[in-house]
C-alpha cells in the first residue's frame, strides 16, 4: 500500500497496490504490520457499509466526542463519492481545516481519517456504496456534527446545487 499524507494532520490517502493480470486483480486494504509502521489504527470494532441510491446524497458531517471518538478508514467499492473531513481537534495546527478527495471504484483508494475529525461524503454517482472500518463502537450520546455547508470551513463539494440531506444532517449547528 501507498501512503500518502493529506494536508491535515494524521490524515492519509491510502493507495492499495492493485496486482492485475487478465483475470482482474488482487490488493491489499489493510495489513496490521504496514499501518502500525506508519502510527496508524490497527484494532478496528465495527464494519460498516453505506449505499446510495441517488447522485447528490450528502452524508455528514459526523463524528463523536471522546471517550467514544472514531477512527475510520473508507473506501468506494462501488461508484464514486467525494469524500471530505474536517479536523475538529482544538490544539491541531490544522483546527478546523478540511480536506476532500474522490474515492472510487475505479481508484481504489481509500481515505485514513483519525480521531476527532469530522467525516462525510457526496454521492457522485448513483447507486454507490462504501465500506469503512471503524475504531469505536456508534455511541448515540457521544455523536457530534458539522453542518455539510458551514461558511466556516467552506467545502468545496462537486455538487453544491444538487444535494440531498437526511432531516438530521440538515440540523447541525453552524461552528460560528
């Protein structure tokens, strides 16, 4: 695997070495030894799978407070997604930075994304589904948000005019 650091801290893209020949291709998507080489999550709790139906469902952003906070590492295994965090650690030299990147059935890539960080996705595609491990158990009263367009963190999603949101995700608070 390949892994390339993103411009927020602890933050990686994680390029899977796909080895081909004529019958498809076989890659890694976690190896314990690599990761913990590069400091990175190695117990995983949960597993977890997302599909979307429709291009423009925004996901996010979401993430939960300590002692519960997550670690995830997501990927696209079916269609394609523009996936976004938001590093939410106070005394981070990135504080409230974002970082976004397409992850795909056709790049394999996959997004590391630490604790304390804010995560959700844009479906880019209809009928796209993820797969992302995940660190922490889902505690209801640990769960936190961001909203998807806050003017503070201002990502720049693909699809600004075509979004579609759960009531929930329309909800969260502004940073200012």
């Amino acid at each position: 695997m390949k892994f390339r650091s993103t411009p927020l801290e602890d933050a990686y893209l994680i390029e899977p070495e796909l080895r081909k020949d004529e019958r498809g291709f076989f890659a890694r998507v976690f190896c314990v030894d690599e990761f913990a080489e590069h400091g990175l999550c190695t117990q995983w709790k949960q597993a977890n799978i997302a599909y979307n139906k429709f291009k423009g469902i925004t996901r996010g952003m979401h993430y939960q407070h300590s002692p519960n906070a997550e670690v995830k590492l997501v990927r696209c295994t079916r269609g394609a997604v523009f996936d976004a965090m938001i590093d939410m650690r106070p005394n981070s030299a990135t504080y409230r930075q974002w970082f976004g990147a397409e992850l795909s059935e056709a790049n394999q890539t996959m997004l590391y994304i630490p604790e304390g960080f804010a995560h959700g996705y844009q479906v880019l595609e209809d009928n796209s589904e993820l797969h992302y491990m995940v660190s922490a158990l889902y505690a209801p009263e640990s769960e936190a948000g961001v909203r998807w367009n806050d003017p503070a963190v201002n990502i720049e999603w693909p699809l600004s005019d075509a979004v579609q949101l759960s009531e929930k995700d329309e909800q969260w608070m502004l940073l200012t």
